[in-house]
C-alpha cells in the first residue's frame, strides 16, 4: 500500500528540505562483494545467480526504514512492500521492464521471477506494481565493470543498483556492484548499512 506522509514530520525532514529541489540529488556508492556462496547456491539450488542477487537486494533492504520511503516533488510517500525492477531482453531484441514482488521465501520469489519476466519477453510489453516500493536493477554480465554511475532524469527517485559480470579468482568470486540513490530518500549511513546487510544476506543465503 502507498500512503502520503508529512516530510516535515517524519525522520527525513531536513534531507527533503535540502535535497528535494536540488538539481543532482542523487548520490552513487559502490562496494565490491565477496559472491561466492551465490555462486555455489545458483549450481546447487538451479536458482539463476541473478535471482538470487535480487533476493538478497530485497532482503537486505526490508530491514531499513528508508528504503520504503519515495520523494517527489512536494510529496514523500511510504511503502509497505518492496518488490525489485528487472530488465528483460525482450524476444523484438529490445528491452523490456517488469516489477517482481519481494517474497521472504527464496523458492516463491524464484518463481514469480520467472513468471513475470518470462511474460515480459514474450509481450514485450513493460509491467508496474503501483502499491509496492520498486528498487530498480540492471544485469550486464557481458563483460567485467568497475563502477556504474547512473543517470538523472528527475522522472525515477527509486533506488538503483547495477553490476557487470562477477570476477572468478582461485579462492573465491568478487562483484562489484553500484548503488545510486537519491539524499531526500536516505543518507550515506542508511546506504552503507543496506551494503553491509546485503554482504550479510549474500553470505547467508540459504542457510
């Protein structure tokens, strides 16, 4: 569900009113992740590594106030749910958007993340949950990357994270992944600490 809340009677009074009209808003962190164990549920479960990513991005988040927070000009809204944003090729060869729901069990997320995106490939057509908080994503796994930084458009407060292709070493297997977020929305300790959860709930995954 979607509520409107009062930014200046909530705990991000001031950010709203500092960073709400700025023309950059948005602030882009980036953590390199220790992903092994991922890995190695993906070969074990048949879970496709990105799947689980997303569930661990979902998780990882639901456990911190501001990540169900969204600013827009003039107006904070608050969240109930959290579902993430995939990007799907599509079978035009183009791309297509569609929301997946955050479930806390792993096998039900798998499966609406196959259901929805499957039809968004087939309809090339984009999908929306109106009532849950999206955090957007964006898989490139077709080379190695360093860093992403995001654009601004002014039209997506969402929170947003992307990553390349993960780093096999002898011991164990590295990502490094983005975050790109807007200060209305959060500060630098809400973001680290998502980070450091969702390191906890990659190494935890499954157990």
């Amino acid at each position: 569900m979607k509520k409107e809340i009062n930014p200046q009677e909530s705990s991000r009074a001031e950010a709203f009113s500092m960073w709400m009209s700025s023309p950059q808003p948005m602030v882009t962190l980036m953590k390199t992740f220790d992903v092994s164990r991922l890995r190695k549920e993906s070969r074990k479960t048949g879970i496709k590594f990105t799947v689980l990513l997303c569930w661990c991005i979902c998780k990882a988040a639901s456990s911190i106030e501001e990540f169900f927070l969204l600013p827009e000009p003039g107006h904070l809204y608050r969240y109930d749910k959290l579902a993430v944003n995939v990007i799907v090729l599509n079978d035009k060869g183009g791309i297509t958007l569609c929301d997946v729901p955050y479930s806390e069990d792993i096998r039900q997320f798998n499966a609406d993340y196959l259901e929805v995106t499957s039809l968004a490939a087939k309809t090339c057509k984009s999908t929306s949950l109106e009532d849950a908080m999206i955090i957007g994503t964006s898989a490139l796994p077709h080379t190695e990357l360093d860093c992403i930084v995001n654009q601004y458009s002014g039209r997506w407060n969402n929170p947003f994270l992307a990553w390349g292709k993960y780093r096999k070493g002898l011991f164990r297997t590295t990502l490094p992944i983005s975050l790109h977020f807007h200060h209305a929305q959060m500060d630098g300790m809400q973001a680290c600490r998502f980070l450091n959860n969702l390191q906890h709930e990659i190494n935890c995954v499954n157990k």
